[in-house]
C-alpha cells in the first residue's frame, strides 16, 4: 500500500478500534502508526493489541509502528469533605498533606512532593485550569493560598503546577513495569509523558537501551527551558497541547507549537502535533472547520505527525477521523502554496559530508524533476536526513532492519520498504530503480535519485548520491 501524502497520522487505539476488522480499517484509511495509551490498557489488553497490529502487518505487508504512550505521575486532589464544594473567586482557602480531609475547610493533597517544592507566588490549577489558586504561604504539610479563579471542586480531580518543578521522576513505578512488558513484546517506540528536564529523557534512554526510540511529550513549561537539550537526548517530540495548553496561557500554544515543530525539525527529528485536533468527531461524523484548520497548520508547519486520541481511541466514528486527516493532508501538500512553505521552513546544511549529500539531493531532484528518491539506511539516519528536507518527491526508504522501517513510519514522506543489504555499487542502483517501478513511484525510463553510504552497510555514512534511470537507460 502506497501513501498518497507525505505527513503521517497516529491512531490511538480504543475500545472503539482494537478489533483486528477496526484495525484494518483504520490502517486502510491511512493510520501510519498506532498509539496504545498505558494510562487504560493493562499488560494483557497490550500484549493483545500488539500482536494485532502485527498480524495486521503480515497480512499486509508493510512496515506499521507501535507507540506505547506511558502515563507518567498523576497529581490529584485526595477526598474532600462535603464534595463538591464551590471555591469563590477572592476567598483565601488551605491545602493539607493529606489523603482526606474532614474539615470543609480543607483541601487534600496526597503528594508530599508538591508541598516541598511549591513557592511562594506559584500557581496552582485543579480540574484541567479550570480553577487557579495562588499561593500565599508554604510549610512541609500545610499552604495558604488566594483563590484566582473560582469554581466547583470535586473528589480526585487533577491537580497542574505551571510554575514548578516537581522533585518527581517522570517515570512510576507503574511506568517501569509497564515499560518492561513493552519493549519485552517489540514496541517500535515509547514516549514519556511528564518530562521536565534532561534528565527524564536520560533516565528512560538508559532503560530502553537502544530497544526502541524514544519520544518525550512536550506538556510542561518547565521542559520548554530545556528544549535544545531535550531534543539532542530524544529520538522524537511530540507536541501535547493538552496539558500544555493547561499550564500555558492558552493563546501562546499555538506559538509554542510552532517552535517545537521548527526545533525538531531543524534536527531532523521526527515530531507529532497531538491533542483534540478533529475533537469534534468524537460524537459528530464531521470535523468543525476550525479542526481542519488546525490539522492544515500542523501540516503547513511540517510536523512529520498528526495525532489522533479519542476520535480513533473511543468516538463514534473512527475510521471516518483517520480518514478525514488523510484527505486534509492529501489536501494541503497537493495545493499551490505548501511546497513554497517547505521550502521556505529548510535549515542550512551542517558542515557534515552527509548533509551536504542530502542537500544536493535536494538540489537535484528538483532541477531534473526526478520521480523519486531512493535512500539506502541502515539505522535510519539517512532516511530521517532525506526527510528533513522536505523535497517534493517522495522518498523510498529501503532497509534491511524491520525496527528501522517501523520506527521511520513515523517520520514525514518516507515510504519503507524491507530488503537485504546491496551487495555492491550496481545492486545499490539496480535495486533502487527495480523499487521505485514496482512501488508506484516511478516508470520506466524516468529519473530517479539514489543515495547511500560506502561502504555499503556502514550507518550513518551517508556519502554516495547518483542519479539512475528507471528499467535500465
């Protein structure tokens, strides 16, 4: 199966998906990767959807990744008295370090860690920002604070600190145990929720130890102070607007997205844009038109990804969201002006022998309008390289490594295909034109470029560009 469009779409999986017929349908409807939240599926239900997806691959053919998304800490409210209860705008209210509490006065929190790193100033929000304290005053087991925004308080709702940085690992217990049972059943790739510093990312790298790719989610503000250095620690980054839009001030999202996707981008790393992008068809068989605009923009800003949650994960209608964002997609990179913006959005090449290849790459097949490019990877850095470019040919990958063609079906235009090693200069382009024919990428006697490193299986020594004629001119 041939991808019409080059951004990839990521499909969670759901009690509305997970049956091998829903799974077929997604993957046909154009699900590039599929996403499995940790946060609701246990060991077993994992297990289950896993060897879906890949009995699904097998029948199919093609290359499908697997994302287990961990849950990461929770900070909650413990048990109120006299639940709900309203907090008016103004009032002066108490936090203790407590599972209960039975004085209404009171509000609980089970989390000793926040009590030790709150601050004077810092804010507070409960039940996804909907209600804002800020605090006056802090000990070890007690706070008082000023209620900014008032509102309705129930039991165990979720509790943000914008302003802090928690003295919590991002990975649980539950996130250890999960991630094990993960990479022991061949997950493609793994992404960490709740990252704050560099440090998180270290921290699972050194767990993962090279089994899968790594991709922290970007939902804190704290981790936006540490962008540069998180992204030289990840494989990916994904944009998720859902707590970030939380703890940020809700109009500067769409900035902060913008300089994620051009951070990663400027390093050839893979990035997805998630959270209630077509929200709408959870319930509603159409998207709003605000929803397709916003998957445009992700599109236009060139984010290799865009994420589905709930719309595939529980709505009503799962299959028509995967296929709403294929024509999007489809849409956006076949009208006049995105090539123009691809362009535009390149980086400079580094002073490296391997991005100066892929830039005259670039270079070339644009000058000969070339069908396609043909990229020999190994560990996948040659792909992700041709990738960064965003040219307007499509890009095959081949590959002799099934991890690397799953874990690139992650990544923007590239189309994987699994062979075996060349053997030699010749195989490398007879092997490239013979894929481009059959694939549908190219026919006989059109251009193709080809590029690869010498020596032949050596990753990432992407030195060798060559230009070839389909069916042997």
């Amino acid at each position: 199966m041939r991808r019409t469009r080059k951004t990839k779409i990521v499909a969670t999986l759901g009690p509305a998906s997970s049956s091998p017929e829903q799974l077929k349908s997604l993957f046909e409807a154009g699900a590039d990767v599929f996403r499995i939240n940790m946060s609701h599926t246990s060991h077993e239900r994992l297990a289950e959807l896993h060897g879906r997806v890949r009995a699904l691959e097998r029948e199919d053919g093609r290359p499908i990744a697997i994302l287990a998304d961990l849950q990461g800490p929770k900070l909650r409210l413990g048990q109120l008295a006299g639940a709900p209860r309203e907090l008016r705008t103004g009032t002066r209210v108490g936090l203790i370090l407590d599972a209960r509490s039975d004085d209404s006065e009171a509000i609980p929190i089970p989390h000793p860690e926040v009590f030790a790193a709150l601050r004077q100033g810092d804010s507070l929000l409960i039940d996804d920002g909907r209600i804002r304290l800020k605090i006056e005053s802090i000990g070890p087991k007690a706070a008082e604070a000023v209620v900014v925004t008032g509102g309705i308080i129930k039991d165990r709702k979720g509790v943000n600190l914008p302003d802090t940085v928690l003295p919590i690992p991002a990975l649980t217990a539950k996130d250890r145990s999960d991630l094990d049972v993960a990479l022991n059943l061949g997950v493609d790739w793994v992404a960490l929720s709740f990252v704050q510093r560099p440090d998180d990312v270290a921290e699972l790298r050194k767990l993962v130890s090279g089994k899968a790719a790594v991709l922290s989610k970007i939902e804190k503000p704290k981790a936006l102070e540490w962008l540069s250095e998180i992204l030289d620690l990840t494989d990916a980054l994904m944009v998720a607007r859902g707590d970030l839009g939380v703890e940020l001030a809700l109009e500067t999202v769409p900035i902060r997205q913008k300089e994620i996707v051009s951070a990663a981008r400027r390093l050839g790393k893979p990035v997805v844009v998630a959270t209630q992008m077509l929200e709408s068809m959870i319930e509603a068989a159409v998207p709003t038109r605000a929803e397709v605009s916003d998957v445009a923009t992700a599109i236009f800003d060139g984010a290799d990804a865009v994420m589905l949650s709930a719309e595939t994960a529980a709505g009503k209608h799962p299959v028509e969201a995967v296929a709403m964002m294929d024509r999007i997609a489809c849409a956006v990179e076949t009208g006049p002006l995105f090539q123009s913006f691809m362009d535009a959005q390149r980086c400079a090449p580094e002073e490296t022998t391997p991005d100066a290849i892929m830039a005259a790459v670039h270079q070339i097949t644009h000058t000969m309008h070339a069908r396609a490019i043909v990229c020999w990877t190994k560990s996948g850095s040659t792909g992700l390289r041709a990738a960064r470019e965003r040219p307007e040919a499509p890009i095959i990958a081949l590959t002799p490594s099934l991890d690397t063609a799953r874990r690139l079906s992650l990544a923007w235009g590239l189309h994987c295909v699994l062979t075996e090693d060349a053997h030699d200069l010749d195989d490398v382009v007879e092997r490239a034109a013979h894929f481009a024919q059959v694939e549908g990428f190219a026919k006989g006697g059109e251009r193709i470029v080809v590029t690869a490193g010498v020596p032949l299986g050596t990753p990432g020594a992407t030195n060798l560009l060559r230009v070839a004629f389909v069916g042997g001119r």
